[in-house]
C-alpha cells in the first residue's frame, strides 16, 4: 500500500516550496471537497528517496493552530484525525521559531509519527541565529532536521526521515506542555474518555461516529480538545450526559483556581513550554530591539507618508504590464494574427479542401474555434497577471496590499485584497475574477468574485463610446459616469450582500501576519502562473465552448420561407424570433425592440459584440466597430434614431452591470467551482441591472413626461434599495465563522 | 482600562487580559497575543487602521477597533 505523508505548517513557512521539491511535476490540483480552497497532492520523486512503495504526500493548507474556526483549519484537523496520514512532515519558519512551534506543539499531540523540518537555516545562519537543533528533538519529542526549500538542501534528507517514520510507526512521545491544575484536569478527562458509557449505542461507522474505538494515540488530543470546550469535538463525541457533566467540573475548577477561562490556559501554557524550549535551543545575535533587512525594507514600503505613493506606482506598474502593453500585445497578437489570420482562414480552406459541408465547416470556425478562440486570446494576458500576483505573493507584499486597502474595502464586506481584482477587472472581468484567488477568506472571495465584472472592462469602452457619440453628442461626462455607475454597484452590492445570509457576521478577522520580504523563488513564480492558468482553460473552457456553439446555432439558424435552415441575415434567426419575444421584459427600461435584445445577448460571447450587432442589426454595415473606434459616429446616426436619451442611458447601465461575458461567467464558475455559487452571481448581477436601469429610466422619465402613478414603483424601488443599504443587519454581530466553515 | 490601541507608535506594552470572545478570541491568542506578552506597537497603515505589532518575533497587524479589547499594562 501506498504510504502517505501529509505536510502541515503555517502559511509563509515555506510549504508550498518544500511541496514541489519533493513533488515535482507529479501534482495533482483539486479542491477539498465542497469547498473552493485548493487540496493539492503529489508522489515523491525517486530523486528525493521513493523507493518500492508509492509516496504520496499530501499538501495540507497552511494554518497557525488546530482550532475549530476557519475553513482551513477544519480540513487540516478533520484530515489529520480522520484520515490519520502515515507521517507528519512539520515544516516550520526557523526564522519565526516561536509562534511556528505553536502549530507543533498540537500535531505532536494526534499520536502521528511525526518530524519538524526546520526552514530557511540559510538565512538563520545569515542572521547570525545559531538553533541547536538536538535540543529542539530533545525538547519536542520528534526529530528536528535543517532545510532551505528555496535551495532544496536538505529536502532529500527530510523526505527519506519522514518515509521511515512512516513505516516505523514511531509515535511521538507526549510532550510535557501542560502542568499544575491543568494536567490534573486533562488526566481526569481522559480517564472519563476512557471508562465512559454512551448515550447512544451505534453499529459500524467510522471512529467519529462510533466513538468507541477511539484510538488511544488520539486520547490525549480529545481530552485537550474538550477542555478547550470544542463544539466540533463535543458534537462528535456524543457523550452521556452524566460524563459531560463530569468533565465540565473538571474544567470549571481548573478555570477557578487558574483565574482564567479554558482556552486561554491552554493556549498559554502551550506558548510558556516553547519559551522555555526556545530559550535553550535559540542563540540569537541580534538584539532583540534591532531591524533586519526585512524591518528596513518594510519601514519605507508602508511608511505613513511613502506607503502609499509606493502603493500606487506598484498597482500602476502590475496594471501597466499585464494590462495595457505586455498583456495587449500577447492578446492581440491571439487574437487578430493567430486565430484571425492564421488559425481560422487556414482551418476554413482545409474544410472544403477535405470536402466538409458548410454547416459544419461554420460551426467549427465560426462557433468553436471563433467563440474559444475569442476566449483563448485572454490567456497570454492571464499568463502574465498571475506571473506579477505571484511575485507580489512570494516577495511579501500582497499582505502589505491588504494591511494598506483593508481600512476602504471592509467597509462594504471586501477584503483589502479585492483591491486588485477590481484594478485589473478595469482591464479586463477575466483575469480580474481569476485575481480573486490570492484572498484566503472564502466570504471575501465570493463577493469579489461577484462584484468584480461591475467595474467596466476594456470591451466595455465601445459600447460607452458609442452611447455617448451617437445619442448623447459626445457627452463628456459618459465616460465618468460608467466608472462611478461601477464603483457605486460593487459599494452598493457590498453593503447589501453582507446582510443576506450567507455573508452575514462581522469582516473576518484581520489579525494578519505580515511575512517578512524575501526574493521571490522563479520556479515557485512559473508554477503557480502555470497552474492558475492552465486552470482556467480547463475549468472555464466548458462553460465557454457549450456557450459558443449554442449562441452560434441560435444566431445562424431560423426559419426562413417556411423551412428550418442556416440563414442569410441574423433577421431570420431564431436568436431574433428570441429576441423578439424577450424584448417586452426590456420595455420598462426603454429599450424593449428585438434588435436591442439581441445585442445584449450577443454581448455575453464578448461585450463589444453589442456595438458590431448595432451595425448589423440597424443597417450601418458590419465595421460599426472600426467606426467607434475612429470616432465616425455621423456614420452611426441610424443607432441612435432607435433611442432616447433615457432609454440610451438606461441600456447603457443594463449592459455594464448585467451578466459578463461567457469567458467571465467561465471564470466565475472556476473560482466557485460550484453551479450554485455561479448561478447566484450572474443571476444577482442580471437582476440588480435590471433593477438600476428600471430606476434610471422611470426617474427620468418623471422629468420628460412628469409624474405619474406608475412612477410610484421605481420610486418605491429606490426606497428599498436605499433602506437595504442604511438598515441595520438582521444577523447582528454573531460570529460569522461557523457559517464559513459550513458552506 | 488601558487598551492596545492607546499604546503610542513605537511603545512597548505587555498584554494583561483580552475582553474578546469566540474565533476572534481563539484567533488573536493562537497568534500569539497571550497574558504576559510584550508588544512592540511598531506602526499604523497609511490609512490610519490597522496597526502593525511585533510580537515574539514577527510582524502582525490588527484592527484599531480589536485593539480596543486587548487590555495592557
């Protein structure tokens, strides 16, 4: 049987860089199950000791205590006890030895074999910090080994130690952590654990269900736990009631004669024991008050006057490169030389060469590889965004972006971190949403991810150019009023979503490490833009070849003199037949014809879409892009005969805040890998335009043909949407984290 | 009751009791913010919130408003 070892440790420990050491390239990425955070396994590379048996190791998420709140955490402990790896490899920061050794201190008490591989040693010894490392083994119990991941010295070391624990079987010995009133209490429980009745008697199941075969390795750890008064745990355990009281004695006396509540005694032990550990092990030459190159670095990069110019030419410069010239150039040159003149007159030749019929020949070109290609042309872009977010991640400053941004974003249910998905979803929705990525909090991620596509994106600008050129006379405020029209939608959507159910509680708790700098590692910075890449074209791609092919087909066919058929003009299609009966829905917003219909729609394959559909659709001819783009607009008056004022306004507002295009929706549903969360987002986005636009329009309608009693609902809608935003929450100040856990 | 948040830039104070409760609670402890800590109060975010503390060793930061509920002396 395969043996498996899992890899725990704190986040910034240096996890992920020891994970593809040992790893390399046999990943497998998945997700924990239910949960959109990111469960990576790998098998050992022969270079790094695999021998005979298959080594899996197992990557856990990074976390700085076994306790019962954050997700992460959950899938951590609920792993490490359900599952019971054959080895723990505990990689620790030698450079932050103290709060590193916490997390320690609890793996060694699951009665799993266990090591600690101390990293960074290179820059311990740099700093002059000299960590006896046998005392360390001596004080813990397991085997503490040196390691540089970064460097891959003294991986193969702790890969070979760790597969011998694994077949050993070598349980660490309890470590002495808790004394006095504590260890009394915690011996008590475990004796009650241990010659308890049930309450219930129950057949089969696994350990946490029967509870009766509690391994007695995992003993100990339930006793702490319950100490700790674990909802999980107690849930889990379903002890008798009599037992339960028995225990809650043992800790309310031990909380009396301590003067201090359960949790904090634990905790405070565990911190007393590794002082006492540290101050044999650690010999450290820096002063305690002294500044290291880290210190010196941060206290100009968040520096109360220079933080935030230095702030704003590194957002500038990220967005400059992978938005408007690195990234415009790659995805110009997929779009217009590859796919347009390379890949698609190519592929259409060798159709009918190969005597392919036209209706297959135009699904292929024009609804597969158009609709993906139109798509594929944004991934270089991608590539080259998640090459910067990876190097803002590994040399330390994303947590600045958060320590500087929280104080504005958490405002409305944001993290200071969905600065940059907003940044660059002004570029473009779709690697804005994949940006999305680098906020751990599941909640914060969420409304990122669905506010995101309300900022309006770079094929976006058309339609406002048009709007404005044609209807509005090149009204300088247009431009302006979209942007504030987004922002105000993300506030707006903020304020109103954290008091629905499912974002309701306090922000998350930002009680946040800010690692110390460090250059960042290439291979971690190509791996990690590779994966996030290649990620979107598999989970995305779907989404968006199914979406292509549908809307091709619904454009391209109809009936035309009485029989089903390709058809010539889009007139004829059944996307217009569509469009036609949908097109009452619009009518209160002012722009219920069939043609506007079809516009909208066709701008989910790519929001500039609308303006060619325009040219088509209201006889100005196939360029109606090229014409914006010139700024011809005399040439477009036939679009805005079709338009008010209001009603151009109003589908303005429609077209910016509804549902992105599909590529977006694709990214959506990668980053929530899940239908519901998806569906939730786009239609949420769908019914709040529609929403703002009805309000626009009706209000405004109040001015040209005055008031009148149907005016009484937008009125009232805007009431309510007001009274959403200024109410209090219904779910108060309850604590949001059981909720994150259960989603 | 002398909070963290009263602590000046630059000061140093050591932690005398925390009056949170629940995951923030759990959360600050596990971080290491425990009876008997000594804190170094190190700067605030250009912003004017949040703070950034040295605490055994490394770099953290916490809302002024979670500040407020950590009493020092």
């Amino acid at each position: 049987m395969a043996i498996r070892i899992a890899l725990a440790g704190n986040p910034n420990s240096g996890k992920t860089t020891l994970f593809n050491a040992l790893t390399g390239s046999r990943q497998y990425v998945g997700n924990w199950p239910g949960v959109t955070v990111e469960r990576k396994e790998g098998k050992l590379k022969a270079a790094q000791g695999a021998q005979g048996d298959d080594v899996i190791v197992q990557d856990l998420p990074g976390v700085y205590s076994l306790s019962p709140y954050t997700l992460e955490e959950v899938i951590t402990r609920n792993y490490l006890v359900d599952d019971r790896p054959d080895a723990i490899i505990n990689i620790v920061d030698g450079t932050n030895l103290e709060r590193n050794l916490y997390l320690s201190t609890q793996l060694a008490e699951l009665g799993i074999p266990m090591l600690i591989a101390v990293n960074m040693m290179d820059v311990v010894r740099k700093q002059g910090d000299r960590i006896d490392l046998n005392q360390l083994s001596a004080q813990m119990g397991v085997e503490a080994m040196p390691l540089s991941a970064l460097t891959g010295e003294g991986a193969h070391a702790v890969a070979q130690a760790a597969v011998r624990l694994a077949r050993q079987g070598t349980v660490p010995r309890p470590l002495q952590v808790f004394d006095g009133p504590v260890a009394h209490a915690l011996a008590h429980i475990e004796d009650a654990l241990t010659h308890r009745r049930h309450g219930h008697h129950h057949h089969g199941g696994d350990v946490r269900r029967q509870g009766e075969a509690m391994p007695a390795a995992l003993r100990r750890w339930y006793a702490i736990k319950l100490f700790e008064r674990d909802d999980k745990v107690l849930a889990q355990l379903r002890l008798a009631p009599d037992v339960r009281r028995g225990i809650e004695q043992a800790i309310a006396d031990c909380e009396q004669e301590m003067d201090d509540d359960a949790q904090s005694i634990i905790t405070n032990q565990r911190y007393a024991c590794i002082q006492a550990m540290m101050h044999d092990a650690l010999r450290r030459k820096r002063a305690p008050g002294s500044l290291s190159a880290s210190d010196k670095i941060d206290r100009v990069v968040t520096n109360r006057v220079l933080g935030f110019p230095i702030f704003i030419a590194v957002m500038f410069l990220v967005y400059y490169i992978a938005v408007t010239t690195v990234g415009a150039v790659v995805t110009d040159f997929t779009n217009d030389t590859f796919f347009g003149a390379w890949i698609i007159p190519g592929l259409e030749s060798w159709l009918s060469n190969v005597g392919v019929s036209d209706w297959l020949s135009g699904l292929i070109t024009e609804g597969i590889v158009g609709g993906v290609g139109a798509v594929l042309g944004f991934v270089p872009q991608m590539f080259v965004l998640f090459f910067m977010l990876a190097i803002l991640e590994d040399v330390g400053y994303m947590a600045r972006v958060a320590f500087i941004m929280d104080r504005i974003f958490r405002r409305f249910g944001l993290s200071g971190k969905s600065f940059i998905p907003m940044l660059i979803g002004s570029g473009c929705s779709v690697p804005g949403i994949m940006a999305s990525r680098t906020i751990e909090n599941q909640r914060d991620r969420r409304m990122t991810i669905i506010t995101t596509s309300f900022i309006p994106c770079g094929a976006k600008l058309p339609i406002i150019a048009m709007i404005a050129g044609t209807v509005l006379g090149g009204a300088w405020w247009v431009g302006p009023m979209c942007y504030f029209i987004g922002i105000a939608a993300v506030v707006v959507s903020g304020i109103i979503l954290k008091k629905t159910r499912h974002f309701a509680g306090d922000p998350a708790p930002f009680v946040m490490e800010l690692p110390a700098y460090h250059l960042p590692g290439m291979g971690n910075v190509l791996r990690s833009m590779w994966e996030r890449g290649f990620s979107f074209i598999k989970r995305a791609g779907t989404v968006i070849l199914l979406s292509s092919i549908a809307i091709w087909f619904l454009k391209s066919y109809g009936w035309a003199d009485g029989k089903f058929a390709a058809v010539e003009d889009m007139d004829h299609s059944i996307l217009a037949a569509i469009g036609g009966a949908v097109a009452p829905v619009f009518k209160p917003l002012g722009f219920g014809n069939w043609q506007n219909t079809v516009a909208t729609v066709l701008g989910l394959v790519a929001k500039e879409e609308v303006v060619s559909v325009f040219g088509v659709l209201y006889g100005v001819g196939e360029n109606a892009l090229d014409l914006v783009e010139e700024g011809a607009f005399d040439q477009l008056a036939p679009i805005a005969m079709n338009f008010t004022s209001m009603a151009a306004i109003s589908f303005l507002t429609f077209n910016l805040l509804c549902a992105p295009c599909f590529a977006a929706i694709g990214a959506i549903k990668r980053e929530m890998s899940n239908w519901r969360w998806t569906a939730f987002a786009v239609g949420y986005q769908t019914v709040f335009a529609y929403v703002i636009s009805f309000i626009v329009y009706q209000l405004g309608m109040i001015v040209t043909t005055g008031f009148q009693p149907v005016h009484l609902l937008p009125i009232a809608l805007l009431a309510g949407l007001v009274y959403l935003v200024f109410s209090p929450t219904p779910y108060g100040h309850n604590d949001a984290a059981p909720q994150a856990v259960r989603a | 009751m002398k909070t963290l948040r009263d602590v000046p830039v630059g000061a140093q104070a050591v932690i005398k009791r925390l009056h949170v409760e629940g995951a923030l609670k759990r959360r600050v402890m596990d971080m290491g913010l425990t009876r008997g800590t000594q804190v170094h109060v190190r700067k605030v975010a250009p912003l004017g919130d949040p703070l950034e503390l040295t605490v055994r060793g490394y770099e953290l930061s916490l809302r002024k408003q979670d500040a407020q509920s950590i009493e020092v002396e």
